[in-house]
C-alpha cells in the first residue's frame, strides 16, 4: 500500500521578465496545493490561474503589480494536468502543474 500524501505541499512560482520560473510544477494526488507567486517584475502587474484537466478555473490570486507576493490554494481533485497562466499575459505566461 503506498503511503498517504502529505497533507499539504507549498510551490513558489517566479514571475520575473514576464515568464513563470518554473512553469512545470507537480504534486502528489490528494494533496492541498499552496502556491505562492511571488512577482519580481517591478511596476508589472502578474497574477497566476490555474484550471483543471477540464479547463475550469479552480484557483488564483489577485491581479497585483511588482515587486509582490501572493499566494492560493487549492486541492486537485485527481491525477492530471492542471494549466496555469498570467490572465494579463496569457500568451507569454503558462505553466503545468502535474498531479500524479
């Protein structure tokens, strides 16, 4: 029998030359996901969204200019991949966070 997952994991996601480092994060299934952002870009305002397998919005944090820190959690509901993305830089900013 595999042991239980932890009961919470913390994540810090940069967000600095309007990229995420990293933007591939994973965490074991059942686990509640804390996530802080933490927006090195000065006077660039970043937040960061995740979404389930299914494209539904399950987490995020206020849109907030830099230099700034914000956090969100959340417990993904099973395996996958779960997307996240910078709704003010949705192109130039996604990641995947793997829950297996």
């Amino acid at each position: 029998m595999p042991p239980p997952p932890p009961p919470s994991i913390s994540l810090t996601v940069v967000a600095k030359g309007v990229r995420f480092v990293p933007n591939a994060l994973s965490a074991p299934v059942g686990a509640m996901v804390n996530v802080t952002l933490d927006n090195q870009d000065s006077g660039v305002p970043h937040d960061i969204t995740f979404f389930d397998p299914a494209g539904t919005r399950v987490a995020g944090t206020e849109i907030a200019t830099g230099p700034n820190a914000s956090s969100t959690a959340f417990t993904p509901e099973g395996t996958g991949s779960y997307s996240f993305v910078c709704s003010v830089h949705p192109f130039q900013m996604t990641g995947t966070l793997t829950i297996q």
